[in-house]
C-alpha cells in the first residue's frame, strides 16, 4: 500500500532543531509528511538528538515509496563516513 502524503505538514521550529546533526530535516519532513499523525512522534524520536534505546535512527523500512526518501535523510552523514562498514551501529527496521 502506498503511502498518502499530507502536504500540509511542516515540523514545528523545536522539532526542527531536535534532529540530530548530519540528517536533512527536509528530507526528515519530507518522510513523515507519509506517516499518519499518531505515528510522526514516534518515528521522530528515532532521529532526535535523544534517540530511544540509544537507537542511531531509522535506515530501511519496508515501503519501497519511503525508502529513497529515508535514504536522503542519511545522505549527507553517510558522505563523511569512512567506506568500512561500522559493525557497533544499531539498524533499525520499521514498517514489517
């Protein structure tokens, strides 16, 4: 099923500023403009500066429509990391 976008939502300016540093908060509201507004809060704690269970974020969900915008919230942070994967990151997968 595909996801529905509400183009109305926006993160609010303190949402905005709970990202953690290296993720695209456009992309970031970008991807949860898809999600049904019981579930925002909850998929933007997992990139929030505070993540909970220590999680490091999202990075694979199951709908194939949200995973190339997922990607670009990654983008940027991705680009400064050495090309070995790091095998201490937690990978969270959502959505099955």
């Amino acid at each position: 099923m595909e996801a529905q976008r509400d183009r109305s939502y926006r993160l609010s300016p303190s949402e905005r500023a709970s990202v953690r540093p290296g993720l695209d908060a456009n992309a970031l509201e970008r991807f949860l403009s898809h999600k049904h507004p019981s579930e925002r809060s909850s998929f933007l704690a997992y990139f929030a500066r505070s993540a909970p269970d220590g999680s490091t974020s999202v990075e694979r969900v199951a709908d194939p429509t949200l995973q190339p915008i997922l990607d670009l919230i990654h983008a940027a942070r991705l680009r400064h990391l050495p090309p070995e994967p790091c095998e201490t990151a937690r990978l969270t997968v959502l959505g099955r």
